[in-house]
RNA sequence: GGUCCCAUCGUCUAGCCUGGCCUAGGACGGAGCCCUCUCAAGGCUUAAACACGGGUUCGAAUCCCGUUGGGACCA
C-alpha cells in the first residue's frame, strides 16, 4: 500500500470554525496514524469571497489546535494553468465540449423541465453540436456517463451506488475561464495524489459527479470518507446564533486547545467508553470504523466539563503559562511579571478545582496578588462586623506570635481559638476568608494563608479588623 | 420535486458487521445523599433511550422489508 496522503481544504471566507477543526483533526489523525502526509489547501477559487485575513485565520487556528501540515498552504488561485491545462485535455480526449448557451436560455428550459416534472439538469443540447472553437462567450462541459453506476465504498457510510442517468454534463470551466469547484477539487486531489478524501457529507452527492472526472483524466480514484455535520441544540447546522463558532473565540473565552480537540474527536467518534485522550492514544486509536454515521449535536456543557478536566489535569506550570498573558491583559501586568513561576504555578494548584475556564481562573486567582484585597461589600458587611472584631484581634495576636507560616501550626492555633470561644469553625472561618480574600468564597483558608506567606496573612487581618471596627 | 444519507437516555455515545453475556453500559447535564471552614472538587445513589410496523429466528437494539421523521445536495 502506497503512503497515506490526505488533505484539509478550507474556503478562506471567514474564520476556521469548529466544523472545520474536526474535519481537519480526523484527517490529521489518520495522516499521523499512517505516517503519511497532511496537505492543507486553500480553495479560493472564488474571489469575491475568499480574503487573505480568512487565510490568516486558519493558519492562527490550525497552530493553536496543533494540526501541524507537511505540504501547503497551497492555494487554487495559484494554480489556474493547471485546471485550465488539464480541462483542455479532457476536450481533447472528446471527454468535454463547448457549450454556448446562455445562461438566461438554460433557466427557463430548467423551468420548463421542471413544469413538466422532468428533473431540472442541463439537457445536453451542445453535447451533439461538437463547436471546435467556439466564437464568443463558451463554457466547458464535462460528458458525464449517462449510463451504468458510480459505487462510492464510503469510509464511514460503507457502500453508496449512484445511478449515472442523475449525472449532469457539469461545467467544469467557466466562459470567464475559471474553473468549477468539482473541476478544481478533482485536478488538486489527483495532482496532489491525494489517496483519501475525508470531507463533509454536505459533499456526499458531489462524489458521483467527481469520480468520472478523476477516471476521464486518467487518475486513480481516491478514498472517499463523509464525516457527518455538527448541529446545534436546535438540530439546525450550526451557525452563529448556536454562539461561538470559530476556533479562536474558544481561546478567548479560555479553552484549552487539548480540551478542544479531545471534545471535537469525541463529537462522532468513540473508543469504548473511553472520554479523556492524550493526543498520541488519539493518534494510535483512530479509526475510521468507529466514526458516527449521523450528524452530532455540539454541547457547550460538555466541552466546558472537559475543559475543566484538563485544568486539573495538566501540569500546574503548564497552565500558568496559559494564564501570564491572561493576568498581565487583566491589569496585573507588574504583579505578574513580579511573581516567580513556582508560586505562579502554587496558586494555580490552589485555584484549579473551581475554574473551568482559563478566564474563570483569572477571576479566582486575582486576590492573591498586591498587599491588601479589594472587598466584596456584601460579603463585608455580613462577615466582617463589629462583633468580630475582638475575636479576629484574638486570633492576629496569636498569629503573630509565630515567626514563620506553617500550615498545620496556624491550623491548630484557629481551631484552639474557636474550641476556647465555643465557636463553630465557619463563624470564624467566614470573617478570616473576607479579610484575607476579600469574599465570601475561596479556597480552604489555610491553604489560602500559605499562598499569601506570613506578612500578608497577617497585614490583611490587620485591614479586616479595621474593616470589621468600622474605621 | 429528484437523488443520496441518517435514526439507542435531553445531549455525546457503547453495543449492531460476527443475533442470546442487554431486566441496554459509560459520559455531560438533572435530582438526592455523603464529605465540608465557604465555594468548588470528589464519592455514592437515582430518573432518563433501542422512532414505528411487519417479517426471519427457539431468541432481535442487533438481520430483512416497509412506514414515519430528520438532514444534505441539485437547482
């Protein structure tokens, strides 16, 4: 068996979405698999529609999901003497011909074909004529078979015959000489000795009409693999109004590309009951047998639990990368660039188990930086009251007398104040988390005294009892 | 309209090819309980599905046929 070559080929008309990450994961997965070749391929073709900025903006995605390719970018644009090369040598096979008739004329015999009940496709009228060259406006058709079948051996639908009487004689260039998108999908795909070709199944009824042009020009048709679509929560495809659907606004919102991808390669495909899979298990069991045959609907409370699965997860120096340019965009630039990595990673570990997204954490991790702590006013005035204050000086004075934190000592110490005070542990508990947090909820408090070290436990005490007196 | 695809809990899915191990398993979400200094996390328990109808068979979620319902494409 010759190498494994498949391809992603994106239309560069707006941001990779999510749709498309997957589409490219499983390609890339079974090319890493295989030890084959990824391609990725721009399809411009159509300009008024395709911008550089979109091409930036897949290139941006495929980096941040890690899909690295080992051919391309290619883009059609750049290659137009090939399709028009490879059109004229289909005409000079006697596999094309001219067809000159306008487009006004082919609409209403359409409509006339349709009135009558017969399906809407291109009679052939020009097929007979045979125009060698023709004078004026022409555009190039391909003879489609009319007879027989096209079998299509599907990778994940299994077998799908076609009847070729359905076929249209389809233009594959156009009179302004542009080529179609079937006509330059098939050169590419040839020229490119694609072997598999895994795309949408919005492209499943395209295969019929492609395969006769791959076997017209003498190539070897590919593998064909329909992966089917992402929906919405409404089963509509999903679009804009399902929220986000490009890849870069789950960056934002503070996704884990890890997370990305292993929620995407789970929406359709399975392994058992397995949900969590480095990328290398990912590339070692992936198959194609075990991809779902019918559209999958996309669930943001899914992907966000998975999110939070690999902020537990992941190495805590791992994530406070991540998190550095977060805090410095959240005005904490000097702080941040102040802390050193293992504290940074220490608050991560603090921190990790109640935020789900990498923007969560930024929201916990933000108290444990500066001296004193901006004051949740509601928590303030329900925890930090006048009659707090003597027991919260209480228990400062005997902090202080330690000359450095140890976590279990402090511990003893507060629970041998709250036992003294016939105290239940939260009725001071509460008071301490707004005077050293700043709000009523947080991580376990001494927990939180050691990520704040001695001096600052002790300064915001100091700050809360002033608080809690009313000064 | 024509052609093609699809159909297991609300959602993602296991099981289907190679019928019995399925009183249908897991995960997300929901409900409840436990743990607990708050918030989480975690643990345990629980509700929840084989679209429908016919066959084939001792036996069907699994095989066959049909119906219904979704979807894609062609315009």
């Amino acid at each position: 068996m010759s190498q494994v070559r498949v391809r992603f080929a994106p239309s560069p008309t707006g941001f990779l979405h999510i749709g498309g990450v997957r589409t490219a994961l499983f390609n890339w997965l079974y090319a890493r698999q295989q030890k084959g070749v990824f391609i990725l391929r721009i399809e411009d073709t159509d300009q008024s529609r395709s911008t550089d900025e979109s091409i930036q903006a897949i290139v941006e995605g495929m980096k941040w999901v890690g899909l690295d390719w080992d051919e391309g970018p290619f883009r059609q644009t750049e290659r137009m003497d090939l399709y028009r090369g490879h059109a004229m040598k289909l005409l000079e096979k006697g596999c094309a011909y001219w067809c000159v008739c306008k487009s006004e004329e082919l609409e209403t015999r359409r409509k006339e074909a349709e009135a009558k009940g017969l399906s809407p496709r291109y009679d052939g009228r020009c097929r007979a004529l045979g125009i060698a060259s023709p004078t004026g406006e022409a555009a190039l058709r391909f003879k489609a078979p009319q007879e027989g079948q096209t079998v299509i051996d599907d990778l994940i639908k299994g077998k799908i015959v076609f009847d070729n009487s359905v076929l249209d004689d389809l233009i594959i260039l156009r009179s302004n000489g542009y080529p179609t998108y079937n006509f330059s999908v098939v050169v590419d795909d040839a020229l490119m000795n694609i072997t598999h070709v895994v795309r949408g199944d919005d492209h499943l009824t395209n295969t019929p009409r492609q395969v006769p042009i791959f076997e017209a020009l003498g190539f070897p048709v590919p593998r064909f693999g329909h992966l089917p679509m992402i929906l919405g929560s409404d089963k509509a495809r999903l679009s804009k109004r399902h929220g986000a659907t490009s890849i870069m606004a789950y960056k934002e919102m503070g996704y884990l590309s890890e997370a990305m991808v292993n929620y995407l390669v789970r929406l359709g495909w399975s392994h058992g009951d397995q949900e969590i899979f480095t990328r290398q298990e990912l590339i070692e069991k992936f198959s194609w047998d075990h991809v779902q045959k019918s559209a999958a609907v996309f669930n943001p409370e899914k992907l966000l639990w998975m999110n939070a699965e690999y902020i537990k997860t992941s190495p805590p120096s791992r994530i406070a990368q991540e998190l550095i340019p977060l805090l410095e965009g959240a005005g904490l630039k000097d702080e941040t660039r102040a802390a050193s990595p293992d504290w940074l990673a220490q608050l991560v570990v603090l921190v990790r188990e109640r935020a789900k997204t990498l923007t969560d954490m930024v929201m916990w991790v933000t108290p444990y930086f500066g001296q004193t702590v901006s004051y949740d006013e509601e928590s303030v005035k329900k925890f930090l009251t006048p009659t707090m204050a003597p027991i919260l000086s209480k228990l400062l004075a005997r902090f202080e007398k330690f000359p450095s934190f140890f976590k279990q000592e402090w511990e003893e110490c507060f629970k041998k104040l709250v036992e003294e005070e016939g105290m239940k542990m939260g009725q001071l508990a509460q008071p301490v988390r707004v005077a050293l947090t700043g709000r009523a909820a947080s991580p376990g408090l001494f927990e939180v005294m050691e990520v704040l070290g001695r001096e600052r436990t002790l300064l915001r005490l100091r700050k809360g009892i002033e608080r809690a007196t009313g000064a």
